[in-house]
C-alpha cells in the first residue's frame, strides 16, 4: 500500500524526494536544491513557497527581512520571486545549525544569491528596521505574530505574516469571542490593528493541506514605499 505525500509531514526532504520535482519550474528547482541540502523539513518548503507567492503579488523591492526565520527559505524565495530587492536578512537567536546548507544549496543554483543572504542572530525586538523594508515571518507562533506587526508599523514598513499556535490566554479577541473561535477572533483584531495604524490589509490563505494554520495577514501603509 502506498502511503500518501503529505506537505505537511515535518520530516526532512531527502533524495528520495527528487522525483517529486521534475519540471524547470521555479518551484521544482527550489525542491530540487533543498532536498540536495538533506535538512530541510518538508512543510517549511511548502509553506514558504506559498506564502512568498502570495507576498510577491503584493509587494516589491525592498529589503527583506525574515524575523524569526529559521533557515532563511521564505527570505531567499522572496529574493529568486523578484530580483530587485537588494538583500534578504534572516533574523533569529536560535537559526538552525544547517542554515548554511540550505543557503548553499540555493547559491549553488542561483549564484547570484551569494552575499546577499544574512543571518543575525540578535534579538528580535531590536533590530534595526526601515520604512522601505519588507518584514515577513512564515509559522510565527503565538505573540511572536504580534511582535512582527508592532515592529513593522513602528517604522511603517510593509509587512506579511503567517500566524500560527494563537495563545488564547494572552490574545487579545476584542468583543468577537462569543461569534468566532479564540484564533479567528485574534487574527481579526490584528488586522483591526493595522488599520489603526493607516495600513491596507489583504487577507488571504495559503492551502490547508499544508497547514491549518493558514491564514495569511499582509499589511502595506496607505502611502508610497519610500
């Protein structure tokens, strides 16, 4: 009996895998260098293809930054979707060990990426981030959501969230809690937030089949990047 391929399996991918990533499409290729890397859990790939998708159709330029990152995919994805931002950085105190092999899997294919592809391993509440950057964060769980949004509207960058594992006891629902589930009710009072704040907000999905936790917040101020 064949077991069936779940995207949302947090195995790694392995060489195994390579024949699920046959075409010269750009997603295959990605599949393709990141199974040669042997590290990479098999939803991260998923999930960051998806959402940087989703986060492309939006929003150009730009510098990235990845908050909280992990291995830097969905920041190196967002920088093969469109060449014109300058750098991604991945910030994150606890990157995995094998950054650097998914890194170098993906410069071996697109070698234009060497040098442009940082790891800060800081605190995330201090980084130093600007109006014209990109801010993103894919599986951002609990308040960490929370945190990525405060940071990019202190300086009124765009920003583009997947929030996930919503801490009911320390969300806030506002008034939705007796018509939504506690998670909904959190992720319509972030984007009730944002508009406090000027932004225009998307709200979108990214397929579930990858992650329950699927909703997809995006935010831009309501003026020109700078």
């Amino acid at each position: 009996m064949t077991t069936k391929f779940s995207k949302a399996a947090r195995g790694r991918l392995t060489d195994k895998d390579l024949r699920r990533f046959p075409s010269e499409r750009l997603f295959d290729r990605i599949g393709r260098a990141v199974v040669s890397a042997g590290c990479l859990p098999r939803r991260e790939l998923y999930e960051a293809w998806e959402v940087a998708r989703r986060v492309r159709r939006r929003f150009r330029g730009g510098r990235i930054v990845d908050l909280a990152g992990g291995h830097g995919l969905l920041g190196q994805i967002l920088l093969l979707l469109d060449d014109t931002s300058p750098e991604a950085v991945v910030v994150d105190p606890a990157a995995p060990k094998s950054a650097p092999r998914v890194q170098q899997a993906l410069v071996s294919v697109w070698p234009r990426l060497r040098g442009r592809v940082s790891f800060e391993p800081g605190d995330l509440a201090s980084f130093q981030l600007m109006a014209s950057d990109l801010v993103v964060s894919c599986h951002a769980c609990g308040r960490l959501t929370d945190l990525v949004l405060d940071r990019a509207t202190d300086v009124g960058a765009r920003v583009g969230v997947l929030p996930c594992c919503h801490h009911l006891e320390s969300g806030a629902t506002g008034s939705l809690g007796g018509w939504v589930d506690g998670p909904l009710a959190i992720d319509i009072e972030r984007v009730m937030r944002l508009q406090r704040f000027d932004y225009r907000v998307w709200t979108q999905t990214i397929p579930d089949e990858i992650t329950k936790k699927n909703r997809l917040l995006l935010g831009a101020p309501d003026r020109p990047v700078p």
